[in-house]
C-alpha cells in the first residue's frame, strides 16, 4: 500500500485484522474493555479508507471524510451482534457510507433547507416513475403537474440539489489538455473580453521602461495630446511620438 497519510496518520502502516481476532475483540468490546474498541477501530480504518474512495469525486477534503466515517466505524462496532452470522465488514460499510451520506447532505458548502430537499426528493422519484411509465424523460411541466406544483417551484428544488462545481473542474482530456468548466462559460454581459485585455495591456506596459509607461498612461488613460505629454515630462513634441511609436510596437509584442 503506497504511503497516503490523512489526519497525520500513515495509512500503509495500518494493521489489519484477522476473522478470529476481530471475533475476540468485538467480544472484549462488547463486555465493556475500551482498549478492545480502540483495536477494532484501529483495526478497520483500511476499511474507512476504501469506502472514501467512492466519493473522491467530491470537493470535500479527504481528511473530513475520513473522520467522518470513523464515526460510523465506531458505531458500527456499538451496535453490531456478534449472535449474527455476518461479517463485520458487511455489516460496517452501509454504516459508514450512511454515516458519509448524512454528512455531505447536512454540510453541503451551500445550506439547502430540510422543505426544499423533500421536494426535490419527490421530484426525482416522480421523474423516475414517469421516465418508466413514458420510456422518456418527463418535462419539468409533467412533473410539475404530479406534485401540483409550478414549473419554477420544480426547477428551484432540482437544482438545490445539485452539488457544486469548481470552475476548475476538469470535463474533457484529449493528449494532455484539459478542458475545464470555466472554459465552456461565457457571460457576454459581463465585458470578459475587455477584462482580459486589461490584464494583457497592463502586464505589458510592465515591460516597458518608466518614460515609455508614462507617455502611454498621459497619451491613452487621460487622453492628452503629444504636445501637453511633451510640455509635461519637458521633451520635444517628436521626441514623445517616436517614444510612443516605439512603446506601441513593444506592447504589441506583450499583447
């Protein structure tokens, strides 16, 4: 097992658990010995660690998750019977992964109310029974028209729901490059072009020197004429346009 380390603990040095020890231990921690519990959960935090994997797609850290199912590790060897003819960990993973799912549903990074995640929820099973009966994806008017709700109302629910998405996120790779959300958006309303220009124009004018930065920032941010610029920084008039020219060319270089 490569070396991972989460929570300060070094995952590969781990110890595992055979079925007659951990029948041993579950019975000490069943008759109340603490130091019993703390061998099973020590015992069986590989087993926190393969079910996290399931949900590496999710922008929450791995240590919280981690944490998160050592809860449900423990409960589960609170409330597992020992009568039972069951493997612990079959009994553990559905603990763990519920323990996870309430997690990330309760402490979404967008707080979404209790009434609004009961709607969606009767949304989704609506969609699925009409996807079934019609052999198509229902409407968002159909399913509307189940719940006796608005279309707006519908639509409002699903996308609460929705976990959220980096713009970082990558969508596509084709021989190394990346295709991230950020890259397929566009808000024509918000000036972006003009924004990036900005960015390009001003790290250009960086790689000009002071008097050249001066004549561009006097000649095209407060629109002064060749003559004032020359009168102000105390040079010819032809001296300030062949500095212009010249701090023009080199911008179109940076640019």
């Amino acid at each position: 097992m490569n070396k991972v380390v989460i929570c300060g603990v070094d995952t590969s040095t781990l110890p595992t658990l055979n079925q007659g020890e951990m029948r041993r231990l579950l019975e000490q921690a069943k008759a109340g010995s603490t130091a019993a519990r703390e061998k099973l959960v020590t015992g069986n935090l590989r087993l926190v660690l393969s079910v996290i994997q399931r949900f590496s797609n999710r922008s929450e850290q791995a240590d919280d998750l981690f944490q998160v199912g050592c809860i449900g590790l423990m409960k589960a060897i609170d409330n597992f019977d020992i009568a039972q003819n069951v493997r612990f960990s079959t009994y553990a993973v559905p603990m763990i992964v519920g323990e996870i799912r309430r997690f990330l549903r309760d402490y979404t990074a967008l707080r979404v109310s209790r009434s609004l995640r009961d709607m969606a929820g009767k949304a989704m099973q609506v969609k699925k029974r009409l996807t079934d009966d019609l052999n198509r994806e229902p409407t968002v008017g159909e399913i509307a028209k189940e719940l006796n709700l608005s279309e707006a109302e519908v639509v409002y629910a699903l996308d609460a729901v929705v976990d959220p998405v980096s713009l970082f996120e990558p969508v596509f790779h084709e021989d190394g490059d990346a295709l991230y959300v950020i890259d397929q958006i566009r808000d024509d309303t918000s000036g972006e072009g003009k924004w990036l220009d900005s960015i390009a124009l001003e790290e250009g004018i960086r790689h000009l020197n002071e008097r050249e930065q001066r004549i561009v920032k006097l000649r095209y941010f407060q629109m002064k004429t060749q003559m004032e610029v020359s009168r102000e920084i105390g040079i010819s008039q032809a001296q300030v346009s062949r500095l212009e020219k010249g701090a023009l060319e080199r911008l179109k270089k940076y640019i």
